[in-house]
C-alpha cells in the first residue's frame, strides 16, 4: 500500500516538474528523443529514462517520436474544461492543506491565492467542451433551468471562475444574469474570462458578500454554489436568495458529495479532512439541502437525478 502512495507522489511530483519546464506544453506535437534532448538541457539517459516513466504511467506515447498521449493532451489544450495546470495547483494546495491539518490545531488557512487556485479547479472553463457536457448530460436532465433562462435572469450566487455562467451564458444568446463573487482576486480572474467569452453585456459581476445582495422580486432562477459557504452565512445566503427570485423563481443547489461507496471512501474522507478544515460543511446530501431551504421558506420542486449528480430545485412560494 505505502509503495502505491509512493508511486502516484512521484508521478504527481515529476509531472508538475516537467510542466514547469515547458515539457508538456512542447510534446503536444511529436517529437524525436533528440529533439528532446536538446529541448530539455538534460543527458540523453536521463531524458530516456524520464520518457519511459511517462510512458508506463499513460502521459506520454512513445515509438519514433514521444508525444502526449489523447488523454494528457486534451487537459493541455486551450478549450480542457479543467485544465492540467489547475489540477496540478489544486493537488499542489491539497497536498500542503492535509499537511497543515495534521500539524495546526487552528482553522486551515485559505489565502487569496488559493482560493483562485480553488475556484479554477472547480468550475472550469466556459469552453465548447464544456458547453457540450451541459447540453448532451445535464440541462436535459434539469429542462426547468433552460425555460427560466429564455424567460427571466439568472442569479449565480458564490461564482467563482463563472464557470456554470459563462457556459450558459454561451449556450443561451438570451441570457441575462448576475454573479455574485466574495474575493477579488478570483472576481479579477472572474471579469477576464467574462471579456475573453465577450458576454460582459450579459453578464454583470458583482464583487461582494452574497448576503448583501439586495435586489428584490427579479430573478427566474439562481445557482448557489453551496459547499462553499460556511454554517454561519448560510441561513442569510438563502434568505437574500428567497428576496431576489420572483414569486415561482427556483433555486438549483447541487449536492457534490454524496455518501460514498468502499471504493470512494479514500478520497472522500480527505476531501472532508480539508473542507471541514476550511469551515465549511461537508457532504450535505439532497435531503438534507432541502431541509436548509425549506427552513427558510423554499418550496421543494423535486430532487433531479443528473450526470453530474443529484439537483435540488426548490421554488419560491407564488
Ligand atoms: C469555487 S466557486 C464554485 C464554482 C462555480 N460554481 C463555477 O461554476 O465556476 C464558489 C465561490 O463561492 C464564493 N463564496 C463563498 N462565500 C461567499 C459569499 N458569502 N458571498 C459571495 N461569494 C462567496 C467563494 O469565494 C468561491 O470562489
């Protein structure tokens, strides 16, 4: 068991380094082990045997020429949902925060910096790829979301990246919405991505604390990224959420970690040692998610079961 630990920690760790060094990014074409050779500054043995690791563990093919296998190549290229650089920086922060964890008694700090690397992580890129996953596998499933989206704005509550907003924002020509973002450094990352995609006119990013969000009666649907929101803001969360739909609006609030099976239960519990660590609450399942919504004052639509897990989409009362 410690071998296999030892094994992915040295794949992570020789990956991340090679990305560093621009390795990724230049076999994204097929290249000669001299070619690499020369790119690389390396000795040709070293090279051969680096190759031959990516090799074994499926980064990289490698017969007359080495080069990225389909798989690695699509997480370098500029439309991968998420990225290799995000989940790479994201592996770099949980492998540092379980660390913290077992070494301070306090709550894991999250700096600024790191909540960018958290918010890329997660909500990924408004790409074509990204656009394709939610036509094919989830707005079928939730057909209320699209309806409300032709009739009414959209409210993003805790955005991020604007990953869900901007790919709708993408699908739907029609689309008009807010999002609302606490941290100014990911907003910065936010507003970028908002003018690369050139749905600025659509979209309009608020930089604040969600709970003091103050419109009133507007909205035909909201998206609350809940397993960001510690215990103590969510009761005014949801409550700023309940004022800003109109009456019938409904809200769609994803469960993202359900119970996990025996095979799960190894990263499951060390996702749950670091967000609870961060303050926030951990594997809420459906139920328990319309219980919070109900308390103040939602009505439950109905639980949807989707590909990307299971949606609760509770309404304001009419
Ligand atoms: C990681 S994002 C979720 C990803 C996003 N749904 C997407 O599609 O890209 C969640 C965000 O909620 C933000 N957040 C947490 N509490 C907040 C609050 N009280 N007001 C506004 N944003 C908040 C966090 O800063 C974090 O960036």
């Amino acid at each position: 068991m410690v071998k296999a630990w030892v094994d992915g920690a040295q794949v992570l760790s020789l990956v991340t380094a090679l990305r560093d060094k621009g390795w990724t990014t230049y076999l994204t074409e097929p290249r000669t082990l001299e070619a690499l050779t020369d790119f690389s500054g390396l000795p040709p043995q070293r090279v051969a045997d680096l190759v031959g690791a990516l090799e074994a563990n499926g980064v990289v093919t490698y017969g007359d020429t080495v080069q990225l296998t389909d798989a690695f190549a699509a997480l370098v290229a500029d439309d991968a949902y998420i990225s290799l650089d995000d989940a790479l920086d994201q592996a770099e922060l949980l492998t540092r925060m379980v660390r913290t964890a077992a070494e301070e008694p306090g709550a894991l700090p999250l700096s600024d910096a790191d909540a960018l690397v958290t918010a890329r992580a997660t909500g990924g890129k408004g790409t074509p790829i990204t656009a394709a996953l939610y036509d094919k596998l989830f707005l079928p499933q939730i057909p209320e979301l699209a309806e409300l989206i032709h009739t009414d704005r959209f409210l993003d509550v805790g955005c991020g990246v604007a990953g869900a907003t901007t790919t709708l924002a993408g699908l739907f020509p029609d689309l008009r919405g807010t999002a609302i973002e606490l941290i100014p450094t990911v907003a910065a990352e936010t507003q970028r991505r908002i003018d690369v995609l050139g749905v600025g006119d659509r979209v309009d990013l608020k930089v604040m604390d969600a709970r003091d969000f103050d419109e009133k009666d507007v909205y035909g649907s909201a998206f609350w990224a809940q397993p960001f929101f510690p215990a103590s803001t969510r009761q005014a969360t949801l409550e700023m959420i309940l004022r800003a739909l109109r009456p019938g609006g409904i809200l769609f609030v994803q469960e993202m970690e359900p119970l996990p099976d025996d095979a799960g239960r190894p990263s499951y519990t060390l996702r749950r040692l670091v967000a609870q660590g961060w303050g926030v609450p951990f594997g809420r399942t459906a139920e328990e998610l319309t219980a919070e919504a109900v308390e103040v004052g939602f009505e439950l639509v109905r639980i949807a079961q989707t590909d990307f897990g299971r949606m609760v989409l509770v309404r304001r009362p009419l």
